[in-house]
C-alpha cells in the first residue's frame, strides 16, 4: 500500500508540486479580487520572490526558512511601492500597474548577469518539498476562511460590491485595498520560493504576462465566493492538461474548449457557494 | 451635546462646480439636535451632491461642514462614520450578495475591533461578533426586517431595501444619519409605515435625521424644519408652515410644475 503511493508520488511529483504552488498563487490574486481590485502582477510577485529565495539559497547558504521569509518580504515592499500611488484611485489603475510591473521584472530577470540572465539560475538545492507546499496551502485557506468570517471579511465583500457604500459603512478603503495588494505580494512570493525549491531551475520566461493571466484564470474558474473556490479551479487548470494527455493532438483545444465553456456557463466560478460572513 | 445656539452639523458655504456647472452655490444648513431636517427642492437642485460632500463622497469646490462643532472638511467617509454620520443613498445600495444580517453588522465595521484575535477565535472575538449579532437582529426587527434576517439582501423587495438601508446606517451607531429619497418607489402604505419609522428613530431614540424627500406630505407632516434648494442655491429656510407660504419656493416649485408638466411628470404637490 505504502509502496503504491510511494510510487505514485515519484511518478507524479511535479504534478502534485504544482497543484500545490498554482492553489497558493490563486489564494493569492483572491485576496486582492476579493476587495473588488485587480491584479496581474502575481507572476512578477512570484518571479521576484523565486529568485529572491532561490539567490539566497543559492548564493549565499542561507536556511530555508530564511530565504522564504525573505521571498516573501521583498515582494511585498514592491507591492508597497507599486500600490502607493494606484491605490487612491479606484478603478483598473492597479491592473494597469502591475502589468507595467510584470514587464520590469521580467526585463530585469532577462539582463541581471549575477541571477543567471537568459539562462536563468540552476542548480538551486532541493528543500521544502510538498509537505512545505501544503502545510502553506493548509494555513492560508483556514487563514481565509477565518478572516472572511469576522468584520474583515464582511468588509471586503462589501468593497466589492460597492466600494462607495463600504466606505460610507465605515470601512478604511485605501487601508484594505493596501494590505491586500501587499499579503497577496507575499503570498505569490512565497509560492514562488517553494516552487523554485521544489523544480531546482527558474527561468525569466517563467514569471511573464501568460503567467499572470494563468494565475488569474485560477480565481475565475474556480470562483471567489470561499477561498477553497479558487485553489479549486487552480487544481483543475493544473490537472486538465494531463487528464486530456490521451487526446494528443486535441488536447489544448478541448482544453480551451473546456474553460470557455465553464466561464460561460458557470460565471460565479464552478463553486459558487458562499461562505458566510459572520463569525 | 450641543446647545440649542450651535447646531449639530453645520453647512456653510458650501459649493461644488463640475467643469462650468455650478451645482452647489453657497448653501449654508443647520440642522439642531433631535429634530428632523428637510432638504427639498426641484430636481437638479443639487440637494444629492449636497448630501456627497456632507458624507465625504464627494470634495467641496468651497464652503465647510462641521459636526458637532468638529470640522469634518477632507475626512474621508470612513473618518466621518466613525464621528457619528451615516446615510442611505437614493439609488438602493444595499451589498445585495450578502445576507440582510451581514449588511446590517458590515454597518457596524468602525465600531468593532476584532485584530488579530480573529486567527484563534479568542473570546473576545467570539463575545464582539456575538454582540454585534444581537445588535444587528435587533435593528432588524426595529425596521421590521427581523423575519429575513438570513436572506439574500438583493432578492428583498424594493420597499424592504430601503428599509435594510436605514438598519445599516443606524448599525453605524450615528448622531446624524442623512437620508435620500427615503420613500423613493414606495407606495402610499410603506410611505406610512417609513413616516412612523422615522419619527420613531427621534422621539425615542433621539437621533437626528437630514432628509431629502420629494414625498412632500411626509415631508410636510414629519420636518420640523427645511431648506428649499433651486438651481444649487439656498432660496428659503424655515418650519414646514413657512416655507409653503414663501413665494420664491411657490415660484420654483410651480416653474419647475410647468417644466415637468411638459415633460409629462407628475410632481409634488408643494406648493398648494
């Protein structure tokens, strides 16, 4: 029996690393859809902290732990940096922004000689692995489920709805939107961090706009009325490839198909159910 | 408490142009603790903006408001809430994916404190979001919504949403809640049953009400005193009783009557 999954695990292992990673990534662009705002610097947020972890690791010898708070910090001051000015205003400024942000970073990946440039940073030592993955992923969803039920949550919910009226209700908007912006930037830090430990390469081609696109297709398939809707709809986006493996040539158009389908039929997302905001 | 000279919020000078538009000019209102305050006018007269820059919606070109003696100028609307102002909005904006109780204890967010405590469910987290609930039923069964406490607040009929407003705004804990249009889609039952409400929400609970209403017989019946707007300025000031009687609100209502009448409106019967 043990040895059955023991198999299964090698066989499958990146696959399981990455449902993983992906589930964190969506949890990270719910939280900021979840205060009405959107965000399509999650790949850049990623990127800078896998290469963040990574260099220290790499570099420097640093502990795991280390490099993952690391890889969580300095995302989150980008975030900081790039949300100072957009966040006062309301509308699509942020999603403008961190698009503008996925292109720096990606540009800076692309040319910083020390980190690799064009062929990126290998060699990067094994750690964390998938217990790492989902005890984050398990932290951050009862993480979310507890703050969506308490004034918070009830917040944010109502920043989405109506952000004119939730700041008539009393709710700090600038505040809520910022924290959101910066834990979203830690949390896609932190996935990248594990992601990078966990497949010893990273790239710059790896963090780029089809990647943030991807992360957002997680929230939008899954839904954002609980936090388990989008780690939902990223383990079917991860897995779908590879169940549709059989189809061969077909397979990326069915796969298409699929998510066209989904988003039109279910736009809630596929787990439209709501958790409740009360504590 | 304020004294009977020093009203509890004062609007003075207050302006906003959009481009060329002058849609506030100079208006000047006090409204007195414990009273209800009417703020009427034609259409357009700029009685909504007035009340965006009393929230904070909306930034004053001039002029400056005050609560309580505080000044409230470039508060933004959650500062202003947390000084004791709330307000419905004319077109209904209840959170219509959450539930009627939800919406209710949402009004409640500057009056809880719930940190970090939320992570562990500590037992003051569990005694504030309990009280809140309590809070929030009784609100609802105040303005006679206990009953859907649990449902959707967007699939409430049209009168029960403007009721939940005024729930919301009262979980604010405010001194002064503005209301706008709040008999707005209502019919002549509802309107009676919002008529008792409101003077409810004075007489016993001695909260102070700004009202925007074109329902001019409950205006009438329930103001103790009004401000007539035309045109974004201030054309009258006084008890119910003195400003029908004021021949510039007989002139802007009948103009704006044969406007209307053109148009094919029915208006308010104002100025009989």
């Amino acid at each position: 029996m043990w040895e059955a999954l023991d198999d299964f695990y090698w066989t499958y292992q990146s696959l399981i690393h990455a449902i993983g990673v992906n589930g964190i990534l969506a949890l990270s662009v719910y939280v900021v859809l979840a205060v009405g705002q959107l965000s399509l610097g999650q790949a850049a947020f990623m990127g800078v902290g896998a290469y963040t972890g990574a260099l220290l690791t790499v570099k420097f010898g640093t502990p795991f732990a280390v490099s993952m708070a690391a890889a969580a910090t300095v995302p989150a001051l980008l975030a900081l940096v790039v949300g100072g000015p957009t966040l006062r205003l309301t509308g699509v400024y942020l999603a403008i922004a961190t698009i503008g942000l996925g292109e720096i970073t990606h540009i800076v990946f692309l040319n910083w000689d020390y980190a690799g440039g064009a062929l990126g940073l290998s060699g990067i030592p094994e750690r964390g692995g998938v217990w790492a993955i989902y005890g984050t992923l398990a932290v951050l969803l009862v993480g979310f489920t507890l703050v969506a039920r308490s004034r918070v949550g009830r917040a944010m919910e109502a920043m989405r709805e109506d952000e004119a009226a939730a700041g008539v209700m009393g709710v700090n908007l600038p505040r809520y939107r910022m924290t959101a912006l910066v834990v979203s930037a830690a949390m896609a830090g932190i996935a990248g961090c594990l992601s990078a430990h966990v497949s010893s390469f990273i790239g710059p081609g790896e963090y780029g706009f089809e990647s943030a696109v991807r992360i957002l297709s997680y929230a939008l398939l899954g839904g954002i009325g609980s936090p388990v809707a989008p780690v939902l709809g990223a383990a079917i986006l991860t897995l779908l490839p590879e169940v549709l493996r059989p189809l061969a040539d077909f397979r990326l158009m069915v796969n298409g198909l699929i998510i066209v389908l989904a988003v039109l039929f279910m736009p809630r997302g596929i787990l439209p159910w709501r958790i409740a905001r009360t504590g | 408490m304020s004294s009977p000279a020093s009203p509890l919020l004062a609007v003075e000078g207050l302006t906003r142009r959009f481009q060329g538009l002058v849609a506030v000019d100079g208006v000047d209102v006090a409204v007195r603790e414990g009273t209800v305050h009417g703020l009427i006018g034609p259409n357009g007269a700029g009685k909504t903006t007035c009340f965006n820059m009393i929230s904070g919606v909306l930034a004053p070109s001039e002029g400056r408001v005050s609560l309580d003696g505080r000044p409230l100028d470039g508060l933004p609307p959650y500062r202003r809430t947390a000084l004791g102002l709330a307000r419905t909005f004319q077109n209904i904006r209840v959170f219509s994916e959450m539930t009627v109780l939800e919406n209710v204890m949402t009004g409640m967010h500057a009056r809880l404190s719930a940190g970090l405590g939320i992570f562990w469910r500590s037992p003051g987290f569990r005694a504030e979001e309990h009280a809140a609930k309590a809070r929030a039923r009784d609100l609802l069964d105040f303005v006679g919504l206990l009953a859907a406490a649990n449902h959707r607040a967007g699939d409430l009929p049209y009168g029960d949403q403007r009721r939940l407003e005024i729930a919301r705004a009262l979980a604010c804990e405010p001194r002064l809640v503005l209301l706008d249009e709040p008999a707005a889609g209502m019919n002549p039952a509802e309107t009676h049953a919002l008529l008792g409400l409101l003077r409810r929400l004075r007489d016993e609970r001695g909260l102070t009400l700004l009202l925007v209403e074109h329902d001019m017989p409950l205006v009438m019946s329930l103001c103790d005193r009004l401000t007539v707007l035309n045109f974004g300025k201030r054309i009258a000031d006084g008890t119910p009783a003195e400003v029908r009687r004021d021949p510039a609100v007989i002139a802007a209502y009948l103009g704006a009557q044969q406007a209307e009448a053109q148009a094919g409106a029915v208006p308010a019967e104002a100025a009989r």
